[in-house]
C-alpha cells in the first residue's frame, strides 16, 4: 500500500526544499542565506511567509541586495527579511564589534531608529503559461516568485529579539530602546545575560502594510541583534555562521537562547556552551591530538 509521504511545495533557486508539507499537510518551512546556500531558518508548522529572522550577518556580502534597480545591471533575488534602505554598499549602521551570535549587530544611536516594511499576505495567482506569452518572451508574474515576509492577519504572531547597551547598572534596558509594530511597542524583560536583554511578544497583524521599527528611545547607544518573528503556534529554530569559512557560530533554539559553537585553529568543535537565564554556561569542551 503506496502512502503519501513530504511533499515540497517550494524550491529556492539552488533546488533546496524551501517550503515542505508532511503526510498530514503540516507545513514546515527553511529560509536560506549566503546565495540561498546555508540554512538560516527551519521552522514547524509554519509557512514560509510567516517567519523573519535578521541577525545582521548576510547583509555586505554579493549574495544579496534588497534593492537593485538603479544602476545595477545585476539580476539579484531580493532577500526574505531585510532593514528597509539596505544595500551592499550601504548596510544601514551594522557594528561588527558587537554582537549577541556571530559577528554582527545593528547599532542605533541616540534617537535612531530603522524599520522593516512589507506588505500582509495576499493571494498570489499564477495565470497560464500561454497568456503570458508575447513574441517567444515569458512574463514573470509576483506569483511566480517565492514570497517575502507576508504576515497573515488570521494567525497569531511571537516576535522576540535581544537588544544590549554599555550600561553595566543598570537591571534592565526596558526604558533604552523598544520594537513597534504598527503603533504597539514592545520593550526588553527578563535577565540581562552577558550584557543583552530578550525582548519578546505576541501580535496579530491587521491592515495591508507590516510596519516594524527598531527605536532607540535613550540619550545613549544601543544594540539590537537576532530578530525573530514566526507563528505563535509553531516551533522555529534559527542558526548562524561565520562569513569567512561558514561554520555553525550559533543555534537559537525556540525561545530565542543560544548555544555557541568554538573551533581551535584547525577548525575542528572545541566548545560548545549555552545561554540560561542564569548566564551563559560551558557545556562541552573537547581536545584531541594525532599519536605520535
């Protein structure tokens, strides 16, 4: 007896699985990074529109610009969530000296702000083949291509990130910075853990335009690193790299904590330790050496 088994429904343009649905027609979903070749996300029960993951480390490379229509003669896919104005040239104020994962941060400075815009989720039709035909030339369609962040107005959302400032006395940033969506703020709770502070939430969206701010409400610098946004009833895992040699840097599992990965000079796991609520902790170290 033949049973139906995963079935993918969307493919990025290296042919990896970008959109699945099991036996039971439960979508699970991955966004991919650095030329559609790394994994950034992998998320259950959830379709590849729901999900938003920034943590700032794919954005002055070639593989991506949001943007290319002025002097760029370079077909380029636009990136699934990206900071409104970027661009390689111009990569909207990231700090590449402070982090939570990886390598990079987005630093705002008194009063700073920057923001993600999309549109809601709407219906995507694909016309015939044959009507879209002209002279041997096929047109393209905005269903043809997979889509962006789309959030959909009938689902719940949960949006967490982590936001640090040079303030060592204080017990929390809750008052220094703040994430708006559509006019609701949301602002750090929680532990502050080497420095950084979780910010977290749900939403429902409403209206045809997603609008999400990252404000800097303070008289000093602050930070915003790991942006997160999936359906509140589903579980998502995001994982970051190193841009030289692509290693696994970090996993942030489904409450947003990281698990750090540390390699000697050889390039081989040496430390992997875990962020808690109670600090971040050394799990498992490991040498090893050829007999001589």
């Amino acid at each position: 007896m033949w049973e139906n088994g995963d079935k993918i429904t969307k493919v990025n343009s290296r042919g990896n699985p970008i959109e699945v649905k099991n036996a039971l027609d439960i979508p699970s979903a991955n966004i991919y990074t650095f030329g559609n070749s790394l994994m950034t996300v992998n998320a259950i029960n959830a379709n590849l529109s729901d999900l938003a993951y920034d943590g700032f480390e794919d954005y002055s490379t070639v593989f991506y610009s949001r943007y290319s229509f002025d002097r760029s003669t370079f077909c380029r896919i636009p990136e699934h969530f990206k900071l409104d104005g970027t661009t390689d040239i111009d990569p909207v104020g990231l700090d590449m000296t402070v982090s939570h994962t990886g390598n990079n941060s987005v630093r705002l400075n008194v009063g700073g702000e920057v923001k993600y815009t999309y549109s809601s989720n709407r219906d995507r039709t694909r016309p015939e083949r044959n009507n879209r035909m002209t002279n041997g030339v096929f047109r393209l369609e905005d269903g043809d291509i997979n889509p962006g962040f789309s959030p959909d107005p009938n689902k719940e959302y949960y949006l967490s990130a982590w936001v640090h400032a040079n303030d060592r006395d204080r017990s929390s940033f809750e008052d220094l910075a703040e994430i708006n969506i559509n006019g609701s703020a949301y602002t750090a709770n929680g532990a502050i853990i080497d420095g950084w502070q979780q910010i977290s939430g749900t939403f429902r969206f409403i209206g045809r335009e997603f609008v999400m701010k990252l404000k800097n409400n303070s008289n000093k610098q602050v930070w915003f690193d790991d942006v997160r946004i999936h359906p509140f009833h589903s579980n998502m895992e995001s994982y970051v790299y190193t841009p030289e040699q692509y290693r696994l840097r970090a996993k942030l599992d489904q409450n947003n904590y990281a698990s750090f990965y540390d390699y000697d000079a050889e390039g081989k796991l040496s430390r992997e330790k875990r962020e808690t609520e109670l600090g971040v902790y050394t799990i498992k170290e490991i040498r090893s050496e050829l007999p001589k």
